[in-house]
C-alpha cells in the first residue's frame, strides 16, 4: 500500500480551510478523519481528503447546473 499522509498544513492548503474548520466539520462528520501516527502526531489519508474535495466540487457543480 502506498498511501500518502497529509500532516494538517498540508490539509489547510490543499482544502482551503481554516483548522477551526477542518476539526468543526470533523466533529460533524462532514471531514474526513484524521488517523494516529504517534501518540504525538496524526495525519489524513491523502485519498481521502482528495475524495472530499471531489464530492465538494460535484456538489457545487449540481446546485449551480439546478440554478
């Protein structure tokens, strides 16, 4: 398995998001978990903050095609 790891900066950049908003929308269930690396340290699935971001931009395409 080659899954890459996104440490939060890199979360923050690639979605755009704030950290109050990433960890709001998680505890939402609207975000995708983060995983534990270390008792210290925990990234996201690459795959899986790509797959939110896809399902943004579908959605978003949708309501404006319904406009």
């Amino acid at each position: 398995m080659s899954e890459q790891i996104l440490k939060l900066p890199e979360v923050i950049t690639t979605t755009g998001l704030a950290r109050s908003t990433i960890y709001k929308l998680i505890s939402e269930n609207r975000f995708p978990k983060q995983i534990k690396l270390t008792s210290f340290s925990s990234g996201w699935l690459k795959s899986e903050i790509n797959q939110w971001l896809e399902e943004r931009i579908a959605a978003s395409r949708n309501l404006e095609a319904l406009s």
